[in-house]
C-alpha cells in the first residue's frame, strides 16, 4: 500500500447520511465528526504526513444560520476536547480559511490549539474552515500586488513560485490524493491552484459511514496510477535511450 505524503479529504454527505436515517441534518454533522476523529488517528498511524480536512467552505456560510452555528459549536467542543490528544499523538495542528469570518472565540481556541501543537513532528493536521480556494487566490493577488506597490519585487519577478509562497498553503506539499466522499465528483472551490497534478479519488460512501478500511481501499488504488506530471514514463524514458 502506498501512503500519500499530502491526503487532501472533501468530507461529505453529512446531510444526506442524516436523511437516510431520518434524522435532522446536524446528526450528520456529529456523526461526521467521528469518523473525522477515527480517520485522523489512522492517517496518522499510517504515516501520512500531511491531511488536510475541507470542513467548510466559503459558500457554507449561506446554510440556514442554525445549521451554521451548530457547525461553529461542533468546533469549539473538538478544539477543547481534542487538543490534549492532538499532543499526545504528537499531531501538529493549524487551518487554512478566512479566519475573521468566524466566531472570536473560535479563533482564540484555534490560535491555542495551533499553539500548543505547534512542536509536534508527527501528521500536520490541516482544517479547511471558512476556506474558499477562489478567496485564498484572490488574497494571494493582493498580496502580490502590495510587495509590487512596495517595490519589493518587479512584475518581471511574479513566477509561480511566488504565487505558491503566498498561499495559504506555502509550507506544504501538494496534495497527493483528493478523496471526496458521498459521489459528488466535484472539487466544490477546494484547492484549485495546489490540485494541478493531485490524484483523484472519489466513492459513493457517505462520510459517516466512511471507514479506515475505506481509506485503506483509496491508498491501494492510489498506489495502482502512475503519475507523469506531463512527463513520459520512467521505462519508456529508458527505452528511448
Ligand atoms: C459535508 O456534508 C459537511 C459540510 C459541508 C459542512 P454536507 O452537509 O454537505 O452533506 P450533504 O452534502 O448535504 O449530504
Ligand atoms: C464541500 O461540500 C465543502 C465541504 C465538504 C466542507 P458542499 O456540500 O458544500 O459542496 P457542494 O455544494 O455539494 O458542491
Ligand atoms: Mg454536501
């Protein structure tokens, strides 16, 4: 089995699993939360060094205001009850998002939880919350666009790599895999620029009823594509010369 170094998950479904079992929407939500809990602690069994979650979205924020704020209090209540463990599983954790967007004392809790994780080597746990990938490249633009202003760099000096510093992703790889769950296939603003030459996989599973031996299938089947990043096969390389 081969482990990706960056898993990229879009979770969804909540609300559709919900449904299913005749339940308010928010039950998807907490359920959802679980198995985010359980995949976590697998990614980092596994080795993954880098899992980035999409727990919501910039256009989240126009679900009906309860549901938005039941979204906030399952935050808070994971931050509070889930730092400790982040720790003693040496779990580095940070988010990437439009934090002003959110609630004040979300923030602070996400500041401390970031805080006190920052020295752990194992897995770098990523939350996409409030994230928008549209957003984060608009910011990047105007970041850009100041340090010319500034006269810290010339027009002629914009590459790619200076785009890429100025993500919110700049310290880490690419994501490997993108795994979407509840058979949307679909990136839903996630990562657009980072995804250039990621690996898809999606299932028909809904999130909460997503597993580790689900995981596993996703990293066997990543382990099976071959990826040339534009390039030509390494053995045809080979037999050309
Ligand atoms: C994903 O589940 C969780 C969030 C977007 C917060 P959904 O809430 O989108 O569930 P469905 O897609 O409606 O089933
Ligand atoms: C994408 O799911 C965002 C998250 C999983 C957090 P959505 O359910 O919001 O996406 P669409 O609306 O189906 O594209
Ligand atoms: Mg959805």
């Amino acid at each position: 089995m081969k482990i990706p170094q960056h898993l990229a998950i879009i979770m969804d479904g909540n609300g559709r699993w919900a449904q299913k079992h005749h339940r308010p929407r928010v039950y998807g939500h907490v359920k959802g939360t679980r198995v985010a809990k359980k995949i976590i602690q697998e990614c980092s069994r596994l080795g993954v060094k880098y899992l980035t979650l999409y727990a919501f979205s910039t256009e989240n924020w126009l679900r009906p205001q309860a549901e938005v704020a039941f979204l906030m209090q399952i935050l808070r209540r994971y931050l509070k009850r889930e730092t400790q463990n982040l720790i003693k599983e040496n779990i580095r954790f940070t988010i990437i998002g439009e934090l002003d967007r959110l609630p004040s004392d979300v923030v602070a809790s996400i500041s401390s939880a970031m805080e006190a994780t920052q020295h752990c080597t194992g897995l770098n746990l990523v939350f996409a919350i409030s994230y928008g990938s549209r957003q984060e490249l608009t910011q990047t633009v105007k970041a850009i666009a100041e340090k010319v202003a500034l006269g810290h760099i010339s027009i002629d000096e914009i590459n790619e790599v200076t785009i890429q510093s100025n993500l919110s992703t700049a310290t880490m790889p690419e994501p490997d895999l993108i795994l979407r769950t509840s058979g949307e296939q679909r990136l839903s603003n996630f990562l657009l620029w980072q995804a250039a030459y990621s690996e898809f996989y999606f299932t028909e599973q809904l999130w909460p009823d997503f597993t580790e031996a689900d995981l596993k299938d996703s990293f066997e089947n990543y382990g099976s594509r071959q990826r040339r990043f534009g390039k030509i096969a390494h053995e045809h390389e080979i037999a050309l010369n």
